[in-house]
C-alpha cells in the first residue's frame, strides 16, 4: 500500500483533561465532573475536526501519578474515551497512550484494532514505558523495572503487537518466543480499513529514540529550543533509515502549548491570569523531580547551580524521563535560570509554551516545520475548549492561507493522510 507523503504540518490536539494549565479548571469554569462525561470528550473532537486537524490525542497513566489538586490527572481510560471521539466525529484521528510496562501484548493488540475497525481507520497507539513511581504499587511491585529493563519489555512487546496485526491482513498466525513474551496464535478481527492501527510513540531516551526509528510512524517530542528540535529531528529520522525505512516513515511531532491572546498584551494577560490563579501550586515538586534535583532547597529568586543540571553519573539509575530532563538541561546550559523563572516557563510541562497572537504562534509553527525541526506539533491548549477553539479559528486560516495545511479532508484513514506505507514486516 503506497501512498503519498503529507505535504502539510500535521495537527493533533493532547487533551489534557482541562488543558495543560495548573489553573485550567478554575479559568474554564466547567463543573469538575465534565472530565467523566463522554459528552465533554466528544465536544473537544468536534471543535478538533471543524479545525480539519489531524488527530485527537490523550495521554494515560494507570495511577493517581499527581496531587490532582495541582492539575486534573486522567479520570478515564483512554480507548474508551476514544471511542465515544470517533463515534462523534467522521475524519479525525484517535491516538491513545498505552503502556508497555504494564499491559499485556495480546489484549493491546485487539483493543487498539478493536478502536481502529470501529473509526473506520483512524487510530493509533501511542507506545511508552511507564517510570512513574505511582505506578508500581497498584500493580503490586515495590518500584518500576529499571529503563534498560522496560525497553527490552518494550521492543519486545511492540513486535508482538505488530506481529499480531500483521497476522490479521495476512491470516497468519504468530509464533513468538522471546525473553518476556510466548505467542501462538491470531487474533479474530481481521484487517481494519487502513490494515491496522499506526504506531507513536513518546520516549526521548536513547532508547526510545532507537525504538522509534524502527518502528513508529510518529513520535510526540518534547523540545524547548530549534536548535535542539532539529538535533532530535535528525538523529530519529537517521535511526529510521539504519532501520531500513525511509526517513518519511516517521514524523516528529513536538508538544507546543499554546496560550494565544488577540493581541501580545492580552496573550501575556490570559497567562498571567493562569499563573495568579494556579498559585505556584505543586510545580516546583514536579520540575524537582524531571530534573533530578530538589529545587525547594533554594530560594525563589536564588539562580539554580550547575550541578543541579549536571550529567548523570548513571542515567539508568534515573527514575523519570530522561527525554524531558535533557530538554530543560539544555535550556539551562544555555543562561542562568532563577528558580521563579524555571516555574513560569516551565511549571506547566516540559514542552515549548509559546504565549502570543494567532500571527505569532502561525510564525513559529512554519518556522519550526520549514527549519526541519518538526513535521508538525501536539498542540496543548492552555484551557479547553477555548484555547483550542481560538487556535482552529484563528491560527489554522493563517497556516491555510500559507500553504502550510489543508482546507477539507481529503484521505478517508490515518494511514492516507500521514502517507504512511504499510509494512510488510518488523523492522529488525
């Protein structure tokens, strides 16, 4: 199956719950229940398509992973929620995260084609390795496996789940012995109408890094600088091609959130808003722990020292994603952040924040895409639904009226619109 490579900036929307604001829920005044409704899921996908974006993505975690007193956590699992998504809407994407650390290959494999036949083919899962300490326990472990550990796991499972989808276009069975999994047989569903579903996948490891090459069609990337984005650009991009695909097999994909005002002064007061009522709350504990270094020991004003940004005498031993340390590392190694101004930027997610006008963020998203540092983004709208409603009202016409994406629909799968081959085999 040969299909054209996309000639636009691809487009998803990560549904954090509120939106990625600390403060989400108190800006949007929705009744806290919304996030446990189907309705309030479908209604973000249906602003999502208006906008002709290209997917419709949600994160998971099978624990309380936070003080949800400091930003919602994820009430519901995610292939259900994006089951009620595709049946609200008619072309936009489904892409769940699913873990590898602590689900079960088979049992994936059919929910994930399960979702893919009932959208029509239009999903995707996102494949991760779970470090979250919250994790572990409600699966009766003391702690996570070590990084080296859950990506053998990890490999392994996404060979068996692509092996088994394979398996359902060509009827084979599977037959699999390896170190964590034993296989024999097929699954009952047969092929989706775009074979089955495409692989993303979210580790900025080495390793991940190294996974992603080959085998994702996608990778959600967490950069904070263009010079960094077109490193990680390229070195997965080289991963895919050692793998024997091409380099337009795989699109990166950074997190950009997204706080947008009609005017810079109104960007700037939306956000400073956001911070008033967010408080400081919670967020010096979570940048503590992505970067590996208790930041409460120093004053609000006082500059963060480099050891606290040092290498990593064994990054194996480290707990949380390597991918996100070393994109705030970079920033600091860059100039001398105090720990107030690490919080403002950087309190909300380890991902580029951009604050300014619908012009601006347009700007910055056909700079990132024309410098080869990205062939698209997951947006991360401050608060939904209006950050996302602004930015398909606003920001899309300005990327339409620029080339740089499409007005309709015109692919009926996921796999069609992303110019995605369809394998023949696991990359080794």
């Amino acid at each position: 199956m040969s299909v054209q490579a996309p000639r636009h900036v691809i487009l998803n929307v990560n549904v954090l719950d509120f939106g990625v604001s600390a403060a989400a829920f108190e800006y949007s005044g929705l009744p806290a229940r919304s996030v446990t409704s189907a309705d309030y899921y479908a209604g973000i996908g249906r602003i999502a398509e208006r906008g002709k974006l290209d997917a419709f993505f949600l994160a998971d975690s099978p624990a309380l992973p936070h003080d949800p007193r400091g930003r919602g956590a994820r009430a519901l699992e995610p292939s259900l929620i994006l089951a009620a998504v595709a049946d609200a809407t008619r072309h936009l994407g489904v892409i769940g995260t699913l873990s590898t650390t602590y689900n079960d290959p088979v049992e994936l494999a059919e929910r994930m084609l399960t979702l893919d036949h009932l959208s029509g083919g239009r999903a995707a899962w996102n494949a991760v390795t779970t470090y979250s300490p919250a994790v572990s326990p409600n699966f009766g472990l003391h702690d996570n496996p070590e990084r080296e550990l859950r990506y053998r796991r990890a490999n392994e499972f996404v060979d068996v789940v692509l092996g088994l989808w394979q398996g359902a276009i060509s009827g084979t069975p599977l037959a699999h012995h390896g170190e964590f999994f034993k296989v024999e047989g097929r699954l009952g569903l047969g092929a989706s109408p775009q074979g089955h579903p495409l692989l993303v996948q979210a580790g900025g490891s080495p390793q991940g890094r190294q996974l992603a090459g080959r085998t994702a069609n996608a990778v959600f990337a967490a950069e904070l600088d263009l010079d960094a984005a077109i490193e990680h650009y390229e070195q997965v991009k080289a991963d895919a091609v050692a793998a024997g695909r091409r380099r337009e097999d795989v699109a990166i994909l950074p997190g950009l959130i997204t706080i947008i005002g009609s005017t810079k002064e109104e960007a700037y007061a939306r956000e400073a808003r956001l911070s008033e009522l967010a408080g400081g709350r919670h967020e010096v504990a979570a940048l503590s722990g992505r970067l590996g270094f208790d930041l409460s020991e120093l004053g609000y004003d006082e500059r963060i020292p480099a050891h606290a940004y040092a290498e990593l005498a064994d990054p194996q031993q480290f707990k949380a994603s390597l991918g996100f340390r070393e994109s705030i590392v970079r920033v600091l190694r860059k100039r001398a952040y105090t720990v107030r101004e690490l919080v403002a930027e950087f309190g909300h997610s380890t991902h580029k924040r951009f604050v300014g006008t619908p012009e601006e963020i347009a700007d910055f998203i056909e700079t990132w895409f024309r410098a080869g540092a990205a062939d698209g983004f997951n947006l991360m709208p401050d608060v939904f639904p209006d950050g996302l409603g602004v930015f398909v009202d606003e920001v899309v016409p300005l990327l339409r009226a620029r080339g740089l994406f499409r007005h309709e629909y015109a692919e009926d799968t996921l796999r069609q619109r992303w110019g995605v081959h369809l394998a023949e085999s696991i990359p080794a």
